[in-house]
C-alpha cells in the first residue's frame, strides 16, 4: 500500500519529501548546502522545473533559504516560545546559543487608549506606564513588545533602566505572578510594526496579547508581535 501511494505522488513532491527526510533525519543540518538543482535532475531523472518547484516551494514554507549565486541552505528552525508560561526572551534566545539584543523605542508614563485600560481593568482617564522595544535574535528583530504596566502595582516601573534590564526581569524581581491570560492572533500588522520586524510585504504576523495577575489586580498588558515566518508558539499539555 505504502509502495502505491508513493509512485502515486506527484514527482516534485518525492523531491520535497526526499529533502524533509534529510532535514527531519539529521542528514542535513541547519545551514548546510543541499544538492544543486542539477544534481537533484540527476538523482530523480526528472525536469529542471520540477526540481525548482519543489526547492521553492520549501523556500517559501522556511525550510530553505536559497543565495543567489551561492545555493540552497537549510534554514535556521524558528525560534520558538512556550504559549502556556511566561518566559523572558532574553533568556529564550541565550539558551538557543544566540545573540540577544535590544532597543528601548519608548519608556513613558501617559494616558492611553480606553480599550487598553479596559483591558487593565482601571477607570478612565487613567495613566499608566508603558514601553515599545525591540528584541533581536543573532541581530535580527524577533520580538516587538508593547508592554503597558499598572503603576497601582509597579509605582517604580518609570524609573527602571529597560537598556540594562528587560521588564520582565524586573516584574518578576517585585512581584510574583499571580496568574496569566494568553490570546494569540494572525494579523496584518500596522506599517510601523511590519518595517521594525522587517517583514515583506505579505508575510504573516503573529500576535501575543498577554495579561498578567498580581494580588487580584491586572498587573500588566502586553502584545507581542513576531514575525510569523522566523517564529512559532508551542504548548503542552500533560494530564
């Protein structure tokens, strides 16, 4: 049966499928150069454009990275983060063996839209802290993060020093949490977000909104974006 559907396949799939085995098996490990399209031909006895369309097709779901000039690689996994708990990324990117680096956009105290202070359960009109940075993974941005924190909880957030402690470092310092609420989106991003994450044109989004508890009070507010084709969110569940 197995034999039947094999021969079934179409033939660019069997090239995709023969380099997913690679990849999956260790055979070809992230970075590595896989075989040219011409040795690919000659492998599998079938036409230059059969070859391309499977090569490019794994292009565009980000297993490959193809050079122009130079060839086709193995692409680096997406980084990846725990959905369920509530890490700092720093942390995250250091324990993969990367660079991690960032910039603090904006740190200030003001008043902000009545939906996010909905969200914080506070009245309106009220003012709180909040803060856009940009985190990079081996000099690439990975992460922007727009954090709004309740100054009822954390009176000192607007003095902390984000160029040499990221917030959740710090959050986590004052007060332990209580609880989290996690909701996650694709989106288009607004224009600011798409050339900070150096997103193309079409490339997906993803979205973290996080809410987080302290002694019964909504603590902090935060989205993630990331970008969807250098990023995944994973969870477990154990019963």
């Amino acid at each position: 049966m197995t034999e039947t559907i094999t021969a079934a396949l179409p033939l660019y799939m069997k090239v995709k499928n023969h380099i997913i085995e690679q990849i999956e098996s260790g055979v070809l490990k992230p970075h590595e150069k896989i075989s040219s399209e011409n040795q690919l031909v000659k492998i599998f006895g079938i036409s230059r454009m059969t070859v391309n369309r499977a090569v490019r097709e794994l292009t565009d779901e980000g297993l490959l990275v193809r050079l122009a000039g130079v060839g086709t690689f193995v692409a680096e996994p997406k980084a990846q983060s725990h959905l369920l708990e509530v890490h700092d990324i720093a942390d995250e990117i250091r324990a993969r063996g990367h660079h991690y680096s960032r910039d603090v956009i904006d740190h200030k105290y003001a008043s902000v839209k009545p939906d996010i202070l909905a969200r914080m359960s506070l009245p309106p009109k009220t003012s709180v802290f909040q803060c856009l940075i940009l985190h990079f993974e081996q000099y690439m941005p990975i992460q922007m993060e727009n954090r709004y924190v309740n100054p009822l909880v954390f009176p000192e957030f607007g003095q902390t020093d984000l160029t040499r402690i990221t917030p959740y470092e710090y959050l986590m310092a004052e007060a332990p949490l209580q609880k989290a609420e996690h909701v996650v989106s694709a989106i288009s991003p607004k224009n600011s977000v798409r050339e900070a994450l150096k997103l193309k044109e079409n490339e997906p989004c993803l979205l973290l909104e996080r809410r987080t508890w302290v002694k019964d009070q909504v603590a902090t507010y935060v989205q993630l974006y990331h970008p969807g084709t250098r990023y995944s969110l994973k969870d477990q569940f154990t019963q």
